[in-house]
C-alpha cells in the first residue's frame, strides 16, 4: 500500500532520465509506449487490457 509514480515522456528521452532510478536508489521499469489509435491502456505482466471508455477522469 505505497505510492506509485508515472511519467509520460517521449521516448526519446527514456535514456537522459534512466539513470534518475539508480543515482536516488528506487526501481523503475519502462512500462510502455503511446501509439495513435484507439485509447486503451494494456497491462501485458498482468493480462488486463482497459478500453477507452473506462478511461475517464474520476
């Protein structure tokens, strides 16, 4: 029961903040990418796939 973080970034830049993790001591993982498309969030580790309309802000 902690908190998680999220960053959006290009991916360009994924490689200038890797390091970020490792110098402050706390995991990260590159959980993914942004495609054109439908919106939808896929969560492979876990098999869950969310489609657009349940996406909303709450």
């Amino acid at each position: 029961m902690g908190a998680g973080f999220a960053l959006f970034i290009p991916d360009a830049d994924v490689e200038k903040l890797w390091d970020i993790p490792t110098v402050y001591d706390f995991g990260a993982v590159h959980a993914g990418h942004v495609e054109e498309g439908n919106k939808r969030v896929i969560i492979k580790p876990k098999g869950l796939e969310y489609l657009g309309e349940t996406l909303g802000v709450r």
